[in-house]
C-alpha cells in the first residue's frame, strides 16, 4: 500500500499540475482543498481500505456513479506502478475536492500544500474530533467582541466630528459603513444567512441591508 502523501507524491504532483483540472493556487480559500485536509485524509482512507464509501460523503448524489467508477480506475492504475498510481491518485482527490466545491457553489481554485490551513480551521476540526467547542467558542467570541467594540469605537468618536468639515464627514461615513458592515455579517453569520454551506431552514435566517 503506497502512502497517498509521501515526498515522491509531491514531486509527481508539481511535475503533472498542467494536467487538464489540475490547477493549483497560492490563495487559501478553503480548507477542504488542502492536501491535509479532511477530504484529502478521507481519500487516503479510502484507498487504504480499497473502498471509496468514506470518500462519498463529500459529493452529491448525482456525482456518487461518476466517482465510483473513477475509484475504480484509480485501483486498476495503482496495480500499473508507483508513477501512474500516483498520478491516478493525485487526479482522483483533485476530482472529488472540485466536485464539492462545485456542490458548495463555490468555485474550485486548485489542491493546496499541507500546512497552509489557517490555524482557527485545524483547531475547529480538532474540536470536532474531541467533541468540545469551549477552546475556539471562548477565542472566536473575544475576536468578535474586539472586532465590534474598534468599529464602535472610531464610528462613535468620528460621529462627534462630522459636522466640522466634509473631509470629517466623510470620516465618520466611511468608519459608520465599516462598523455597519460588520455588524450586519455577524448577524448574517450568527444566523446562516451568510453561510456558503447549505443548512437546515430551522436555524433560522437574516437579510442583508445595503449602505
């Protein structure tokens, strides 16, 4: 059994990324599409068990047929060689990483290197493994709690100033579109108006307000 992510895979990687599909970007948008993310280990456990089951969840209904015959494939590609069962995998976890994406509706912008998930995403998925939400409830809150307090804040203080001058007005517009903006997309959060991810109707919604 080949490790899906050792060095010589890397290698093969960067040597095939011209390949149709296969496009790689520097930008970090989703941890999803990391090489040590939570697809790319339900891959590797996938093939480790020579069973695609744990890999199906990832991708829609209309997809499973798709994929399926494509985690077939990929085996008979593996018992070609090390090279071609690489490329075979490489292609078969840049598939499924595109093909969520697409059912999130979000665009598929290519696989990235392990290591380049933002902090906040590994510890949520770590919080997800041991089944507590206090470490990142507690650092999330305080951010949030930072982060409205500072727009309040400047609003507040150019607020005061705003007659004085246009240049003061438009001061104080800017640091009250600022401060509005952030309060509408917390809410939007808080109540999954904003959420790029389908939810269940009963967590309730939110409208957006332009300025």
């Amino acid at each position: 059994m080949q490790n899906l992510f050792t060095p010589r895979f890397i290698s093969v990687w960067l040597l095939v990324v011209s390949l149709p599909g296969v496009l790689v970007s520097p930008t970090v948008l989703a941890h999803c599409d990391s090489m040590d993310g939570p697809i790319a280990a339900d891959v590797k456990s996938s093939f480790a068990a020579g069973d695609v089951t744990p890999t199906l969840k990832w991708i829609t209904q209309e997809h499973e047929a798709e994929m399926r015959n494509l985690f077939g494939k990929t085996l008979a590609a593996r018992a070609q060689g090390e090279a071609a069962g690489e490329i075979a995998e490489l292609f078969f976890l840049e598939t499924v990483v595109r093909l969520h994406r697409q059912g999130e509706g979000e665009p598929y912008t290519g696989l990235k290197p392990a290591g380049t998930q933002a902090p906040i995403v590994v510890r949520s998925d770590e919080a997800l493994r041991h089944g507590s939400l206090e470490d990142i409830e507690i650092e999330i809150t305080q951010q949030i709690h930072d982060g409205l307090v500072a727009r309040f804040k400047r609003a507040v203080e150019t607020r005061q100033h705003a007659a004085e001058s246009v240049e003061a007005g438009r001061e104080y517009v800017e640091a009250y579109v600022v401060f509005m903006h952030y309060v509408e997309r917390l809410f939007d959060d808080a109540t999954g108006a904003a959420s790029a991810h389908s939810e269940p109707a009963d967590l309730g919604g939110g409208g957006h307000h332009e300025h």
